[in-house]
C-alpha cells in the first residue's frame, strides 16, 4: 500500500475547496518513549509503539489556501524558493491532495518554536499542514485518521494531533490503519519539560537516515522493540498514577537505551557532545542531593529536563540558560 492508496481510503478522490483558507495549529511533541525504527519506511509504520508530551503552545502554525500558478511556500514570513528542500517536501507531500494536476497551493508556516531550541519541527509541521488542509477542504476527518495523515508526512507528526500525553499505536496492518495516535485522558498540570540548548548546529545525520542505519547494523536493536513496547506499558501506568519517579526512570531509560542502539551501529552513530555527557552528571548529581529531576534526548546533542512545577526554581538556579515549557 502506498500514500496514494491510503490518502484515498480516507478522503476519497481530492475535491475542490470548501472555503478561501484553511487554517490550524499543532503543537511539537517530545518522546517519553522514543520512535526508532521503522517496519515500512514509505509510509513510515514503525517497529515499537512511543509516547510523547506535547509542547503546549509550542509549534507551528499553518495558512493554507488554492494558487493558480505554482506552489508558494512561505516559512516564518519569508518566501522560499522552489528548489529549497522544505519546499520540496512539503510539494511531495501535497502531491496526495490535489484536485488535479495543474492546481497548486500556496502555504503560509510559522514556528513560534524558538530555531534554537533543539526541538523537532517537522512533526507540528506536518499535522499543522494536515490540520489546515482538513479545514481547507472540509473533510471533516475523525482524529484517527488525521493521525495517519499526518504520520505519512513525518512519524512523529503522527502525535503532534493531540495535546497532552500522547500514545501512538504501532499497528500490525501492512496498510498501517491501525498505526495511529491517540491522547491520554490525564491532565498533570505541574509537569515541565525543560530544555537545555547545548548546540544548533544541523546535524549531520538526520533521525530517518540514522533510524535505518541503526536497525540495519547495531545488533543492539534487536532488543529495542521489546524494551520499548514494556517501557511504553510503564509510562502509561505512571501517567495514569502520576507517579513521577516511575515516568523519569523509564523516560530518562529508554532514552539512553536508544542512544546505546545507536552507538552500536555502524559506522557508530554518537549524537552527543562532551557538554551533553557532562550535564548529565550535573543532574544525576542533583538527583543524588534529593532533587527528582530527569532528562531525555533525542537525535542530536540537546537535553530536554523532566521535572514538576516545584523544583522549578531550584532548577533555573542550576541550569541558568534552561527554557521552561508548561504543556498542561
Ligand atoms: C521520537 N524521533 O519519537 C524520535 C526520537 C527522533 C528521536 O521521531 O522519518 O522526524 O519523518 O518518520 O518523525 C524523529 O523522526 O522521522 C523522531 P520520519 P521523524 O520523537
């Protein structure tokens, strides 16, 4: 089954606007249990369920409406041009979408996610996108079904539907029907994600290259999906009870355990930098002196810190430079 396939399983054939503009927002996301690995990589089914926290107001935001010349890609205000990969992969994408061959769109994005914040955003991205056409067009789609909309733009875009605690399914179907997102029932308005920029540079490998490359040479990914699947069930018991400690050891463990896989492969895939190894031992030390603080991280060097609401001073203290994100 191909995006085609699956976009007209869902929509139907394209049809005609319903209205001038379509317009949504979709917050980032950050995993609690991480994506890693793919079973189908065209339309990204992966091998391991993941949880996330979505990032609030944090995301992006998305105009879209019909242009009669060519596709026009505005990000953050600034027009793009044609041959910019962004506006390459966006057209791709809307490829699925359009009424005939010769209509074209015109898309407007905005990030309110500071550049520098180490934080995705393809995922908002393309739920945005997902979310703003769905208005466009007035499909009026359950949130099942944007989820996998969004997920054959980017798997974890697949999460960014939703606010708050968010499961997404792995699915057996080889069409990926029932690989989809769902949110958690649980508000836990003293949680904080806190990050901590420790480099902006891009990196040099992206998380769909360095996924594959992981599961195709390190032998320790053969124990991810199961490791995963049990860390999945873990967080969703310690969300439910809102037993803190329960959601940062299993956080901050399955986040180190999908680095170790990708240390393993080959050539080794190391996304951290000395000062990503050495806040680590400033907040397993803080951990230590009686402050319940955790990290997780993801494809690059930054730490994202997982705390509640009242060791937020003590660790602005510590970590001066730290972005604090209130989800709920
Ligand atoms: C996650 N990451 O669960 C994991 C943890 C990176 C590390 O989802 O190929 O950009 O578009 O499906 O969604 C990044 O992968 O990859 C990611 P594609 P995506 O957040």
């Amino acid at each position: 089954m191909d995006k085609s396939q699956i976009v007209t399983k869902i929509i139907g054939s394209p049809k005609n606007p319903v209205k001038e503009k379509g317009r949504a927002f979709a917050p980032t996301n950050i995993a609690l249990c991480k994506y890693w690995g793919k079973r189908n990589e065209k339309i990204n089914l992966p091998l391991n369920p993941s949880l996330s926290i979505s990032m609030g107001d944090l995301g992006t935001k998305t105009v879209v409406s019909m242009s009669d010349k060519e596709d026009q890609v505005f990000l953050n205000g600034e027009y793009l041009d044609p041959s910019n990969s962004f506006t390459t992969r966006l057209q791709t994408y809307l490829d699925l979408y359009r009424p005939s061959p010769n209509t074209f769109f015109q898309v407007h994005t905005e990030n309110n996610i500071p550049t520098a914040a180490g934080l995705a955003s393809s995922a908002s991205g393309f739920a945005a996108l997902v979310l703003a056409l769905n208005d466009l067009f007035g499909w009026n789609l359950e949130q099942r079904n944007l989820s996998i909309l969004a997920r054959i733009g980017s798997g974890s875009a697949s999460r960014s539907i939703y606010e708050g605690f968010v499961t997404w399914h792995a699915g057996e179907r080889e069409d990926g029907m029932d690989s989809y997102a769902e949110p958690l029932e649980v508000r836990w308005p003293e949680f904080r994600v806190g990050t901590l920029t420790l480099s902006t540079e891009q990196k040099k490998v992206g998380s769909r290259s360095g996924m594959r490359l992981t599961k195709e040479t390190s032998s320790l990914y053969q124990g991810w999906p199961d490791k995963a699947r049990f860390d999945f069930n873990l967080l969703q018991e310690a969300i439910t009870h809102k037993d803190f400690s329960q959601l940062g050891r299993v956080s901050e463990g399955n986040a180190l355990t999908m680095h170790a896989t990708m240390i393993g492969a080959w050539p080794p895939l190391l996304y951290w930098l000395p000062e990503s190894v050495a806040h680590m031992h400033k907040i397993w030390e803080l951990r230590e002196s009686g402050v319940p603080v955790y990290f997780t991280m993801d494809a690059g060097p930054n730490l994202k810190l997982l705390f509640l609401a009242e060791t937020q001073s003590i660790l602005e203290e510590n970590f001066p430079k730290m972005k604090v994100v209130v989800p709920f």
